[in-house]
C-alpha cells in the first residue's frame, strides 16, 4: 500500500507544475520511488495520454486509468490481471 501511495504522490506531482491544461499531462516520464526508508530507489518508465477528462496510460507493466478535473487526478493502477 506505501508504494503505492508514493507512486499515486509521484504522478499527482508530475502533474502539479501544469494544472491549467489536460493536454499538458500527456507525455512519457521515467518515476522514481522508494518502498521504504532503507529501500534502494526503484524506477518505472511511465505514459500518460489524455482525451478531455479522461487519464490512461501504463506505469511499467500496470495499466493507468483515471481522470483529470481541474487540479484533482484520480488514478487507478491494474495489473494485467486486472
């Protein structure tokens, strides 16, 4: 749950500088996270694209799915499993 938590902050922070424009949130990005205090860095090639309000993308093998109104991203990460 941590780790994802930190990933869910990492991708709301990616978004923080441009908030004004969905179409601004498009685009690859390489995250950087931890797991825990003494836990080595730990990175994942993250894509975003988004249609109006809608987010979706990849974060290495997850699925991304969610939505961008205003300044408030909702996302939702799924294994392939789903």
């Amino acid at each position: 749950m941590h780790r994802f938590l930190t990933s869910l902050f990492l991708v709301a922070a990616l978004v923080a500088p441009r908030p004004s424009s969905a179409a601004g949130l498009s685009g690859a990005y390489i995250a950087a996270f931890t797991t825990g205090p003494t836990a080595e860095t730990q990175y994942a090639r993250v894509s975003l694209t988004t249609d109006g309000t809608k987010v979706s993308g990849t974060w290495g093998d997850r699925t991304i799915a969610g939505t961008l109104v205003g300044t408030k991203v909702e996302l939702t990460f799924s294994d392939r499993t789903g």
